[in-house]
C-alpha cells in the first residue's frame, strides 16, 4: 500500500529527519529525532515536532494543527523505515506527551496496522508490561522492532 508522504532529508546519523509539513497554517519545518533511551542500550525514542528557528531544536509541545495528519504521519512512516535500514535491530518507542498525541499516534497505527505489521512487529505499553497492539486499548507508549528477514 502506496501512502503519499513528504520527502523528507536526513543528516549523517540518519537520527535526525526534517520535511516541510503544508497547510493552512503555511510551510511549517518539521523534525524527526530518534534518540538512545538512556539505561536502554539500542532502543531509540522517537521525537516528533516543529523544528524551532531560533534554536533549531524541536518543539514537540507545538500543535500546529496544519491539516495533514496523514502526510506526516505517512512521512515519519518513511523515516521510521530508513532508520531501520541504517540501524536494523533497533527498537523504537513512541510516546507522545500529551494524551491527545498519544490517542493521535495509536488511532494512526490501528488504521494502518495492517500494513505496518508486515514489517514491524508493534508492542503496547500497558501497566508497565510490553504487548501486542491491538486496536481500540489505550496504551502508554508504542514501540515498533522491524521485522528482519
């Protein structure tokens, strides 16, 4: 299943992503940061925001709102799957800080769940216990392993 998305640019990690999110609210620079979970060797974090132009950091607090939810979502599926091409074995969490992000990410992984599961394998945080996501459970967090042939 083809999903249009942003194309996106990454740095010479390949951890950090940027795209240009358009909408009504105009160009807005987005960023994708995967980031090593400290006391979690080789599990990265997943950040997702706007990328200040003052500091040239994200801002994951932002909620720009600039309707194209599925773009971003569809171009952070893009760089989740080149991470993992430069970094096969590598967990990746996503939590979403607030609990509107958090309803966001896992209504956009059950719609695409299907899909994702043929090559992540998808866990849910639930009562500090990792299990297969399902659809329609509140988890605290998400991590996606890339399924390696």
């Amino acid at each position: 299943m083809f999903l249009p998305k942003y194309p996106i640019t990454t740095d010479v990690t390949f951890q950090s992503y940027q795209f240009i999110s358009v909408g009504p609210k105009g160009n807005i620079i987005k960023g994708i940061e995967f980031k090593e979970v400290p006391g979690w060797p080789s599990v990265y974090n997943l950040a997702l925001g706007d990328i200040d132009l003052t500091t040239g950091e994200i801002d994951d607090s932002v909620i720009t709102d600039n309707k194209d939810s599925e773009l971003v979502f569809a171009t952070v599926g893009a760089a989740v799957t080149d991470f993992c091409n430069h970094f096969p074995n590598a967990p990746i969490v996503a939590e979403g800080n607030t609990p509107a992000k958090k309803r966001l990410y896992q209504i956009t992984i059950s719609t695409h769940l299907t899909v994702v599961s043929k090559n992540f394998l998808v866990f849910g945080l639930l009562g500090g216990q990792w299990e297969h996501f399902r659809k329609n459970k509140t988890y605290q967090a998400i991590l996606v392993k890339r399924i390696n042939d």
